[in-house]
C-alpha cells in the first residue's frame, strides 16, 4: 500500500508539472527600452516575474504628477520668455570705415566699399534682461534699410563680442581688439528696398556663448559685431544708424529663451 501511495503522490507531481521532471524557470528581466519580452523555453514554477525596464523611466523625464508605471513625474514645462532690444543712446551703433571709427550717424553700412574698404559695425545693447541660466532658442537683429541698394556680391561675418558686459569701442583700435565669439556667416544678401526691414541669420548659439560666461548676468550689455567677409568692392548695404528720425528705425535684437 505505501509503494502504491508514493507512486501516486509522484504521479501527480508529474503531471502537475506538465510532465516535465523538473522545474528550471527563473525570472525575466526585458532589455533595455523593449515593451515586449521574450519569455526563453522553460518550465516556471508559482510566483515568477517578467520584467520591462527602461533606464529613462524616471521622474525628471515626466510631465509633474503624471504616474507612468509606478513613476511619479516631476518635469515642469520651461517657461518661454520673448523680447526685443534695442540701441539705448548715441554711440551704440557705429562703423568701421577705411581705418576710421563713426559713432554718430544717421545710417550704419555693412559690405565693401567702391574702393575696396571694408564697412563693419557694431550693435550695442543695453539691459539685456536674460539670466546667466537660460537656454536660447532664437536670436537675429532686424534692420531697417536706410536707402536702396542691390549691388552685389555683400558676405559678411556676424558675432557677439565675448565679454560679460559689453562696453562700445571708443576707436578703431578698441574696435580691432574686440573678443568676439565663432562666426555666423551671412552671404549674398538679396537687394534691399528703402524702409524695409531685413533679417540676420539664426544667432542664438553665439548669443549663449556669452550668456554662459560665468561673468554674465541679467541687464547687462551684449553686443553684436558684423564684418565684411571677402564682400565684392562696391557691395555693401546702409541701415538706419541711432541718429536717424530720432531713432524711429533703430536696429532689433530679437531673442527668445527659456529658463
């Protein structure tokens, strides 16, 4: 009877086990960032587990009580910040012409000159209202066109000067030895219609360089630098300068950010 009795009770676990004689299963653990897992050939026993995980499953990376999988989010969305800035007195926009610096203007000329002189400038401005920790996601200067003018072909080089609080060179000297970030380039400009106004290029990664100075800090001064770059003689553009119309038609910066 016992003989009988032990066969019957390893029978059942037998087939309990689904005829297989021994259990191996152990628990699962997915691939990083797979949803789905494979579960391997093998027999599995009461209480074992298969498991998806993803190493960018954590609370920074979601929406602020926002539950995803067990994970309680705590990202905030950044707040997008807007404004446009301009040339606050006489001296802050001004040009570099055959060796000689001009502050005071009614207009302000990039390119080449007929004689093959370089026309730079220099945009000042003033209580710029960014903080040392913002991120920016659009910059450009708008100009207003100060007269006509379709010769060609106009290349040029826009910077920001690399300094925590940008003060306006005095001559042609200060102006040589102005620290400027890496170049945007700004090459063949199409023509220009008198009173309309005209667009930089993207400049928001040379405008952080300066913003991530550790010397920044909010309203201080930024300025940008646009020089000629190889220009064709004779192929510059004019834009209204501070000193003109009482300053109806300064030079924008345009930058957005957030924080």
């Amino acid at each position: 009877m016992a003989e009988s009795e032990d066969y019957n009770a390893e029978n059942e676990d037998y087939k309990r086990r689904g005829g297989e004689t021994e259990i191996t299963g152990d628990d699962v653990a997915g691939d990083e960032g797979l949803l789905e897992i494979e579960i391997p050939a093998a027999r599995y026993g009461d209480g074992k587990v298969a498991t998806a995980q993803d190493s960018d499953l954590i609370a920074g990376n979601i929406k602020k009580d926002v539950v995803i999988f067990g994970v309680t989010g705590t990202a905030e969305a950044s707040v997008i910040h807007e404004a446009v800035f301009f040339p606050k007195t006489a001296g802050d926009d001004g040009g570099l012409v055959a060796g000689s610096l001009t502050t005071s203007s009614d207009w302000i000329s990039i390119g080449k000159d007929a004689g093959g002189s370089p026309r730079n400038t220099f945009l000042r401005f003033a209580a710029v209202t960014i903080p040392a920790d913002a991120t920016i996601t659009e910059c450009f200067v708008r100009f207003t066109a100060y007269c006509a003018a379709n010769n060609t072909t106009v290349r040029l080089n826009c910077y920001f000067n690399n300094h925590d609080n940008a003060v306006a060179p005095a001559d042609a000297t200060a102006y040589g030895t102005l620290s400027l970030t890496a170049a945007i380039s700004w090459d063949s400009l199409a023509a220009w219609a008198d009173g309309t106004q005209y667009d930089t290029p993207e400049l928001k990664t040379i405008l952080q360089t300066v913003i991530d100075r550790d010397g920044w800090a909010e309203d201080q001064a930024v300025m940008v630098v646009i020089n000629n770059d190889d220009g064709d003689n004779n192929a510059s553009r004019a834009a209204s300068g501070y000193d003109y119309a009482s300053a109806a038609e300064l030079a924008e910066l345009h930058v957005k950010w957030t924080e």
